[in-house]
C-alpha cells in the first residue's frame, strides 16, 4: 500500500469551530424571501453547495420565476454570511499542530467546502493558512457539489496526487463522508467537532469516526490498517 500523501480538509466545523453560521445566514435569507424550511432540513444540507441548497427550497414552491428567486434569496445568503464571518472566524483547537505535523513529514494538504470562493478566501486570510494548503477548492469552482466527487478529483489535479490510495479526506457531514467515499479514497472519516453527532455520521460509509483533526496524525501513522466498514 503507498504512503499518504495528502490529506484534504472540509472547512467550517472541521477546521474552523461552527458556532451555526451557516444555517443561521440560511434562516434570514429564506425567511425575508418568503420561503418555508425547518431547522432539520437546513442542518441536513449543510456540506453542499450554498446555491443548490437553496434551489431545493425553492423547488416545492409555485414560482413563476424560480431562478429570480433563487439568485436573490442567494444574494441576501451570501450578504449575511460574510456579515457573520467577518465577525468572528475560531481554528478547531489543535488544527494548526497537525498541519505542522503534517508538512513537516512532507504530506500536503488541502480544503474542499461548500462555501463559495469569497468566504474560503475569507477563512485562510483571517486564520493566515493560505500558505499551507496545496490547493483549496470551493463548491463555486466545480459543476457538482458534494456528495459528487468533483471537489475531491479537483483537489488532487491541482496537488498534483494521482492515485486515491494516497489520499485521506476528513469533515464533519455526512456529505463529506459520502463524497469522500464515492471517490474511492484511502480514508474517508468523519470528524465530530462540527454541527453533526456521530449518530449522524455513523450510518454513513466511513474508514473511522474521530473526536477532532487532532486526532489525524494517530490515524495516518496506522494508515495501512484502515479497511472500510
């Protein structure tokens, strides 16, 4: 089995601390537009593309011009959202250390999120992690967001890593577990500092379930040991 050589991130819960940014933007945008949700549906998307997220909502709805309103409930998303993270942006504690782990063994990293590119930049500016990442990919760089692969395959394109047996992939949706395993990755695991109990993930296809991404470089260093289950 080859050795690890990259390991990709999820963002907001895996790397960043989630303190309901994301679903709390999503509320006051489908509320001033006038379209129905509840708190369940919003935590079940969380991990995919804003946008898609909520073309679905406006999907059940009699609309004479859906994608109008799609594109404007967007805008008023996208508007609180930068409003909140501007605000505060908090690193997983510990995350920082196994990055440095991480490099100075020579595995690279990377992040994949379902946020649009203005919000990713907005996180590794804020947290001064843009130097550390071989690539970054966004939900708005891609066609498909998760579950679909695009994000992952991207990802490994611009890192220059072929072979999916040399990469690990870790967040804290299920989303992400099932993206990460439609890749056919080496590992694919479920971190539980995120919205997301590991109830929810365990369901899920997954090669393990962890406490935090502090717990990442126990899991590489026994990397031949993982099977699926």
């Amino acid at each position: 089995m080859p050795s690890i050589k990259l390991v990709i991130v999820d963002s907001a819960g895996t790397i960043i601390e989630d303190h309901g940014e994301v679903v709390s933007a999503f509320a006051v945008a489908l509320q001033k537009n006038g379209i129905p949700f509840t708190q369940e549906e919003l935590k079940a998307w969380k991990g995919t593309s804003k946008r898609e997220v909520i073309r679905h909502f406006v999907s059940g709805l009699r609309s004479p011009d859906p994608e109008v309103r799609v594109e404007a409930t967007y805008s008023c998303f996208r508007s609180e959202l930068q409003s909140l993270y501007g605000q505060r942006i908090n690193p997983i504690k510990g995350a920082a250390e196994t990055f440095a782990w991480c490099r100075e063994r020579g595995i690279l990293l990377a992040t994949t999120t379902g946020f649009y590119r203005e919000i990713s930049d907005l996180i590794l500016d804020k947290t001064g992690w843009r130097d550390l990442f071989a690539a970054h990919i966004s939900s708005s760089d891609v066609r498909r967001g998760r579950p679909a692969t695009d994000m992952i395959f991207r990802t490994m394109k611009a890192s220059g890593v072929r072979d999916v047996r040399e990469v690990i992939n870790g967040g804290d949706t299920p989303l992400d577990l099932q993206a990460g395993s439609n890749a056919g990755l080496r590992g694919v695991i479920g971190v539980l500092t995120g919205a997301h109990g590991r109830e929810d993930l365990q369901d899920e296809p997954h090669t393990h379930i962890i406490e935090s991404v502090t717990n990442l470089p126990a899991l590489i260093e026994q990397a031949e040991t993982v099977e699926y289950r």
